[in-house]
C-alpha cells in the first residue's frame, strides 16, 4: 500500500506543505529588502544592523533570501524522495517564524547585540539541516545525503558571517563560502531537476536529442567546480583559484550544453531553467577573470552573475514549476510568468553590466526588474500558495 502523502490535516492551506510559505515569504523579502538596500546603497536610508551596509545587502540575499527558497523546495521534495509525511501546520509555522525572527534579529542587530542576532539567525538553518537529514535518513534515501552537505557550509558560513562581521567589521571568507555552497546547490539540484524536465518535455512536444544521462562527466565538473569554489573561498587573489575556476567555467558550460536547451525554445518553463543555469559558468569565468585581470574585470562582475544571475533566476524558475505542478494547475507559463523570467534574467545581466558602467541608474535599473520579478511572482501565484490545491 502506498504511504500517504498527507495527513488529516483541517489547518491553512498555507500551512499544507512547505513550498507556500516560504516561497511567499521568501519572494516577498526578496522584493522588499533590494527597495531597502537602493536607498542604503545611495546613502539616503540608514539600517539599524550591526553589519555595514554591503554585508547586511550579501547575507539577506545569501543567508535570508536562499535559505527560505531552499527550505520550500526540500520539505517538498523530500516527501518525494522518501515516501514520508511532510512537515506541516504547527511544525511548519515553526520553522516559519523562525526565519522571520532571523531576519528581524539581523536588521535590528545593533539594537540587540551581535551575538543575539547570530543565535537567531543561525538558529534556522542549523533547524533545516537538521529536519532535513532526519527525513533523508529515516527514508534510507542515501542518494540524497549529498544536498546535505553545501546545506551544512552554508549554516556554517552563515555563522561564521556574524563573527567575521563582528572580528573585523567586514565578511570576508564567509561571503565567498556561503556563494559556494548557493553554486553547489544548484550544481546538484539544478543537475538533476533541469535534464529531467527537459526530457520529459521532450519526449513529449519534441522528439529527438535528448538530455545525455548523468554520468562521470558531470561527476567530474561537480567535483572540479567544488574544488574551484574551495580554493576560490580561501584564496581569492590566486592563480591557482583562477585557473581553477576556469576550469570550472568550461565544465559547467560543456555540462549544460549536454542537455539539449535550444530545443525547448517552445516552452518558457523548461527553457528559463537553461538560461538560469547558464549563469552558473558565466559566473565562474567572471570570476576567474577578474583574478586574472584585476584592473579590467571588477570582481563584483562574478559575484553578481553567480547571486543574482543564478540564485536569482534558478530560484523564481523552480518557484513557479513546484508552484503550479503541486497546486493542481497546469504546467505551462503564460504570459504572466513570461513577463517574471524576463525580468529577473535582465535583472542579472544588468546588474553584471552595472559592474563594468560607472553609473549609478543602471544598479537602479537591474534592481527594480528584480523587484519586477518578485512582484510579478507574488502578484501571480501568490494567491495559488494561500489556497487549497486544486483536484
């Protein structure tokens, strides 16, 4: 007898499964925290956090932002993965309030002390990991023990944010730690999400190529991009870290070429997910580049490919997709969800291009289509999360 995949359960909709709040929510701050930081980052609007204005902008956007998105989509998924009951109601609004009183505890952290602000904080997604791993492990779904591990360097370097910040006034280490394990992330998630909706749909709508299958070639660019990443954390300025992440660039590239993403031109669900992942190589040979030619290639250009570029896109992409596949409602992106892929894609690449042009309008330019996105997003299915799910 198949496990059921709910339990008698007369709360919330919204409390039903993991994917509605957190994808609300998380949307919702992504929206309001850039029409924060525009006015912080022009000097007109001060924060009450104890971190200076860039760090409070990368860790909500790397620690707040992410980790909400991530936590929808695993205590989604994992039910899938191991046949299990997902968390929901009062568990769920638990987890729930504890990320909102992370973000809360970091704005007002010079009101509440830094070391305050880091137990609440850190306090998430130490919890994540951990109901995380209960499940993968309850479920024997050793497969999936991998997700665990850049969701583990991610809680860590969230902790070691709050001390760096606190130590030396600025993130150092932390900020890059934390981008690496958001890449790996969706080097593992995006690696088997995207070849897998791709032949679904093809198989489908368009016979021919397919996907090639997962084998030692993407084992191998995982493992390269890893150790790029690695070497990058700890070792910005080297040669080594450059060529590395060269490397990494070239192989995420070739990987993402493997799974026939100019032949789903046809549907914008399916093709968003390709043109999210293309960010990921872009990012890394920006930031190679920018180790090899410092006074050419601003560092930012990378670190803005690989956050807003492919967190950012990957993100609203997977979004959408679990949005309407576990609400009851079609698969298919109209007009709507068209105009939210090409505002965060633009978002992207103009906030890399902001890096090379020394104007100011363009930085407000990328940060209200992000806010465009989001709002798009919210304004669209923000009312398919609050209600029950269609049969």
């Amino acid at each position: 007898m198949g496990i059921p995949r709910l339990r008698a359960y007369t709360g919330p909709a919204f409390l039903s499964y993991g994917f509605r709040p957190f994808f609300f929510l998380g949307s919702l701050y992504a929206g309001l925290s850039i029409l924060l930081w525009l006015p912080i980052y022009a000097g007109e609007l001060d924060a009450h956090s104890a971190f200076v204005p860039v760090d409070w902008h990368v860790h909500e956007m790397v620690f707040g932002y992410l980790p909400a998105i991530v936590t929808g989509f695993l205590l989604t998924a994992i039910p899938n993965w191991t046949g299990r009951l997902p968390v929901q109601g009062l568990p769920l609004l638990a987890l729930v309030v504890l990320w909102i009183a992370g973000r809360a505890a970091v704005f007002f952290s010079a009101d509440i002390g830094w070391e305050a602000a880091a137990l609440i904080d850190g306090a998430f997604l130490l919890a994540v990991t951990a109901a995380a791993a209960r499940e993968i492990v309850a479920g024997r779904n050793w497969r999936n023990l991998k997700v665990l591990l850049p969701l583990a360097v991610l809680a860590c370097a969230n902790g070691v944010f709050h001390i760096e910040a606190h130590i030396q006034g600025t993130s150092d280490i932390s900020r890059r730690l934390g981008m690496a394990a958001a890449i790996m992330l969706i080097s593992l998630i995006g690696g088997r999400i995207i070849p897998s909706f791709t032949r679904n749909w093809l198989v489908r709508e368009n016979p021919g190529r397919l996907p090639a299958p997962f084998d030692r070639f993407d084992m191998a660019s995982i493992a390269i991009s890893a150790m790029a990443l690695g070497a990058w954390t700890f070792a910005p300025e080297s040669i080594v870290s450059a060529l590395l992440l060269a490397a990494a660039a070239i192989g995420q590239a070739w990987r993402l070429s493997r799974w026939a993403g100019e032949r789903t031109l046809r549907d914008p669900l399916v093709l968003v997910l390709h043109l999210a992942y293309a960010f990921v190589p872009v990012g890394l040979a920006l930031v190679s580049a920018a180790i090899f030619f410092p006074g050419a290639v601003p560092a930012a250009a990378g670190l803005h490919a690989l956050g807003t570029g492919a967190v950012g896109s990957m993100t609203l992409a997977v979004m959408i997709r679990a949005t309407l596949g576990h609400t009851g409602r079609e698969l298919k992106a109209g007009r709507g969800a068209s105009f939210v892929f090409v505002a965060i894609l633009l978002a992207g690449s103009l906030r890399i291009l902001a890096t090379f042009v020394p104007y100011g309008v363009m930085i407000d330019v990328a940060g209200s289509a992000w806010v465009a996105a989001f709002a798009g997003f919210l304004l669209i299915y923000g009312t398919a999360l609050m209600t029950p799910k269609r049969r």
